[in-house]
C-alpha cells in the first residue's frame, strides 16, 4: 500500500481512538518528510504499523508519540525539535528505546541472561516493553522486512523470548498472533493442514453455533440481563498444542469453539450460568469457577461445557472488566506451566503487574522500583550486571571481571563520560575504559557498594578492616530541644516517630541526630546525648515497614490497598522472593505517628500468608 495512503487511514484510526490530536498530526508530518530522505520509507512503515497495533491495544498518547518518533530520532529529527513539540516524557521514551535497542541483542540460547535484559525493561518502563512487543508482532506480520540470513534467528529469538514474554504479560491479543505466525513460518504444511481442519469443523458447527447463541440472547433478555454474546474459534497454534498434549483429532477439542457471554457484574455471571444450565445439561467435569477460585495468575471467568443442537460447546461467562483484563491486561498470564528456574522471572513479572494494578486505583503516582533492592544494567555488548541499589561505576567494573575493575580509568553511561562514584541506574548501558597503568585507589573505597568491590580493592592496597568499637561512655545531658528544630536530623537506621521514646546525640557543633532509645546504631555513638522532645507541628515522618509473607498471587497488591485506604503515601516499595516460596516486601511511607502505625501493622498482619512485619 502507498505509504500516504498508510497515513491517512492511521490518522484516522488516531482520532476515532484519541480524539484530535494536535501532536499527532504534528508527529504524522514528520514522517511523511522523513519518508522522502533516503532510507526514510522504511523506518516509517514500521513505525506505522507498530503504533497501529498500540492503539488496539490502548496505550496513551506519549507511547504513541514514541512509537510513531523513534524510529527517526536522532537520524532524521533532532532531539531538541522532539522535546520542544512532544514534550519530554516523549524525548525520555525514544531516548529510552534506542539505548537499549543497542544493548539489547538477545541469544535465544542464554534464556537468563535475556530473560534479566527483558526484566531491565519491565522496571524501567513497561510501556516500553509493549512497545518493543508490538514491533516485534509487525515484523513478524511483514518478515520481508527481515534479511533472509537473519529470518531463522529472528524467529527463534521471537518465538523463545517475545512471545513468551507478551504471554507471561497477558497480551493475548499478540502473543497467540505471534505463536500462529512463528508455526506457519517453521511448520507451513502442518499449519495449513490444521487451518483447514478448523474451518471444515467450524463450518459444520455454525448452525449450531447460531442456535446457542440466539437463544442464550433471547432467555437473558426475557430475564432483564444485558448481555454481549460472541463466539471465538481457538487460535492455530493452542489447537496445535492441545492436539499434541491429548493425542486428539481436531473434531474431539470441545473448547474450537466457545461462546463469550459478558456482563455488567458478577451477580449476573452466576444468573447467566444458570439459566445455560437450565436450557441445556452441562458436561460432567467441564465446569470451572473461576470468579470464586481465580486461576494463579490472576484470570476470573466461569467456564462450562454443554451440548446444544448436538454439538459440545464451551461456553465463557465473565464480566466487562475480567474480560478485558483476560485479553489485554498486564501479567494476567504470567505464569503458565514453565521449568523451574523460570519462576524467579515470573515471580518478578507479577510484582509488575501489581504495581500496575495498585496504581490504576490510586492517584500517587510514584516511581516504584519493585525488583527488590537491585538494579540491572548491561555492557555495549548487551551483558546483563545485576547490582544493589546504589551501586557505582566501580561496583559495576568490578561485577564483569576482577582485572576490569582494578585498571577500570574511567567510564562513559548511555555513551556519555562519567566519573567512577556515579550511580547506575536500572537499564543503563555502560562501558568501563581501561588503562594497564591503572591500580586501585584508597578513594574508592568510599563509594563502592558491592562486598566483592570492597574486598577486591582492600586485598590490593592491603588494608585489613577494624571492628568499630562500641563505646558509650558518659555524656552529658542537656536541655530539651523540639524535633522541628533546623538542627535535627531523625535517625535513618530506626526512623523514630512521635510516640517513641527518643534520644539525641550531637554529631557537630550544629547538628543533633535523633534515635529511637532501642536504636542499636545509637548505642555505638561515641557523642554527647541532648535531650530531645517531639514537636506536635510536624504532620507526617518517614519509616520503612518490613514484611515476610509467604508467596502467592496478589500478596503486594493487598499490602499496598491497606496503605491506600489509611491515605499513606508509600515513597517506594521493594519486593524480592526465595526459593522456598517466601516474600520479603519493604515499604518506605509516610506516617503520623507510631500509633498509626501500630494500626497499620495490626490491618497488614491479617493478610492471608504474613506471617511477620516489623519496622526497619
């Protein structure tokens, strides 16, 4: 198709779905100049059609921005041009996109490693990955866009990672498009074998597909339900798998056909229900409750099987809002029957899905890291290094290679130069410049973060560590000074709030710390203590409330609605799991005072699987 015409019918897709956009058409015009450069015409297409396929799939405008723009930032449209007419969030997303486009080369045959590189998305921005999801879907749809010495490993790349991943994310929509168009690519013969199969038995069903749902309609109306009543057919490749998985012929799948009904809630599912039952008799074990009893990744629906005009029929009775959280929701099939060295990654992408779900029901909108205290970054080569929080460009050197960090000289984060104490941030891409004259420095001890840099620098300086000595002594005591004071600074080991017990200790001549009086940080300081009191002017303090939990589905979720309900601000959350299928969840927030608090972890210790929190 012309690309004019692509436009025009995209801009019109646009406002039937956004309405009119001022920067839309802006962004539109950019591509029509940028399709007459050389090499222009085919970054537009794909451009194009990836953002063809986030409008079906919802997403807001900065994700289309981005989607329509970075496939000619910074070769055709200057950055600055971007950030003035799009704003900066869209200038963050392209910028966001490219870097990590360069790092990103994935080996289908080092699942870790790419599986860390797709969590390295997931954190910094999921809209991003849906992105990169529908790009993927795009080229799969037009494979002549690919080389054709590049065509096998794409697809495996794609069939082991992007599809996998849009499935643990529940973006049915493409992940079953992208396992469809992968088997007819691999497997042509079997996939057209099976398509025809389907039709012939669809075919055959029609009539009694009609039928079903004309009278589920009529009965539903007669008893004042509104309801949507569709059919679906089963995708290629499901039918594919499940006639493998039961050694089965297309004819005996019940579910090929099922019939959607959707209503306006949940009381209505279970009227739905019986009254299918009341026109035809369901099929023994062939009734799933998933409304009472979600499935573990989140999916709720009822699920029956009947036989109407001869036929067995699978019939799907679920809300407006479980529907689309079936088709298109974040993570609501995360989890699917995987080895078990995948459940870490999918443990994480549902603290994803979480955060995302917790967010929509509130209006903070904070940026929450959730994948504990972690960062992942990765070399120019793509390789993924996993840091604490707070890690720098030492910890980062030393995290490749011993050698690397003891001659590491200097560094360049997301291609530009930076000094060694500079901080990494999740998805930077960064690149250590070494030098053989290089030897490690007393200095870098104070900003290394990781056990493995600070051991690596003292063995070559030859510096053995001393145990602090804990000291009390006597100290004086002093008059009472209020918390408000500009002098104090509360403890950020045991975080005090109004209704502890405190105690304060000069550290300099203008400044006075504050602990609680069990503070074990306090019992080491060597200073003199002042007497300290609360002030009632101060509204709100900071804490940081640990929680261990068992693990299961919608643990965090929970935890998080009890601090929306009290009206907490939650600054950051952290979540990490263990093997042994246990939670530690850590929440820096906002309170008034301990007796809040004491309410706060009264509500939260009755969460089903918590079986312990306490302040930091």
């Amino acid at each position: 198709m012309d690309l004019d015409q692509i436009v025009a019918d995209f801009e019109e897709k646009c406002e039937n779905s956004l309405g009119e956009e001022k920067t839309i058409k802006q962004a539109l015009q950019f591509i029509r100049e940028t399709s007459s450069k050389k090499d222009g015409e085919t970054p537009c297409r794909i451009a194009l059609g990836l953002t063809d396929i986030l409008l079906d799939l919802t997403q807001d405008k900065e994700t289309i921005l981005a989607g329509l723009l970075h496939e000619s930032t910074p070769q055709f449209i200057e950055e600055k041009t971007v950030k003035e007419k799009f704003g900066n969030t869209v200038l963050e997303y392209i910028n966001l996109i490219n870097r990590l486009e360069k790092a990103m080369k994935f080996k289908p045959d080092d699942l870790e490693n790419s599986q860390k590189k797709l969590i390295i998305v997931l954190s910094t921005n999921p809209n991003i990955a849906i992105l990169k999801l529908s790009k993927r879907l795009f080229l799969l749809r037009n494979l002549t866009l690919i080389q054709e010495k590049e065509k096998l490993e794409f697809i495996k790349e794609t069939k082991k990672i992007y599809a996998t991943l849009a499935y643990k994310l529940g973006i049915y929509s493409l992940s079953s498009e992208m396992y469809d168009l992968i088997f007819k690519y691999e497997e042509p013969e079997k996939y057209d074998k099976i398509k025809k199969s389907i039709k012939i038995t669809v075919d055959s069903m029609k009539e009694a597909i009609q039928k079903t749902i004309d009278t589920v309609k009529l009965t539903v109306d007669d008893a004042g339900i509104e309801a949507k009543i569709s059919g679906r057919t089963k995708t290629i490749y499901s039918t594919y798998n499940k006639m493998k998985r039961k050694n089965i012929f297309v004819k005996k799948i019940y579910d090929l056909m099922a019939i959607r009904v959707i209503v306006s809630g949940i009381k209505e599912c279970y009227e739905v229900l019986g009254i299918v039952h009341s026109l035809w008799k369901p099929t023994p074990g062939e009734f799933d409750d998933y409304i009472a009893k979600p499935k573990s990744n989140g999916y709720r629906s009822l699920h029956t099987t009947v036989t109407a005009f001869d036929y067995p029929l699978e019939i799907q009775i679920r809300t407006e809002e479980m529907h689309s959280f079936a088709e298109l929701g974040i993570a609501s099939h995360w989890r699917y029957k995987g080895t078990k060295s995948e459940s870490k990654y999918d443990t994480k992408i549902e603290w994803v899905r979480q955060i995302l779900d917790w967010q929509k029901t509130t209006s903070e909108k904070n940026d929450m890291c959730v994948f504990s205290k972690q960062v992942f970054a990765m070399t120019p080569k793509g390789n993924v290094i996993e840091l604490p929080e707070g890690a720098t460009v030492i910890d980062f050197a030393y995290g490749i290679h011993s050698d690397i960090g003891d001659k590491c000289k200097s560094a360049k984060i997301n291609e530009k130069y930076v000094s060694l104490d500079t901080k990494i941030e999740n998805g930077d891409v960064v690149e250590i410049l070494t030098s053989p004259n290089q030897t490690p420095k007393v200095g870098w001890l104070n900003y290394a973060k990781t056990q493995k840099a600070k051991q690596k620098i003292r063995s070559k300086l030859k510096i053995q560590t001393k145990k602090e000595k804990s000291n009390l002594g006597k100290r004086g005591i002093s008059h009472a000074i209020k918390t408000s004071d500009p002098r104090v600074k509360l403890g950020h080991c045991c975080s005090p709030l109004p209704g502890d017990e405190i105690v304060g200790f000069k550290t300099t001549k203008r400044k006075i710390s504050v602990h609680r009086n069990t503070c074990k940080e306090a019992e080491k300081a060597n200073a003199k203590k002042v007497d300290v009191v609360w002030d009632s002017k101060t509204t709100a303090y900071q804490t940081e409330l640990i929680v261990k939990s068992r693990n299961r589905v919608g643990l965090l979720q929970d935890i998080l609605s009890v601090f929306t309900k009290e009206n907490m601000l939650v600054e950051k959350a952290y979540a990490k799991t263990s093997e042994a299928n246990t939670a530690l969840c850590q929440f820096k927030v906002n309170v008034k005072d301990s007796q809040q608090l004491s309410k706060i972890i009264e509500k939260i210790k009755k969460i089903d699987g918590v079986s312990h929190i306490y302040r930091e």
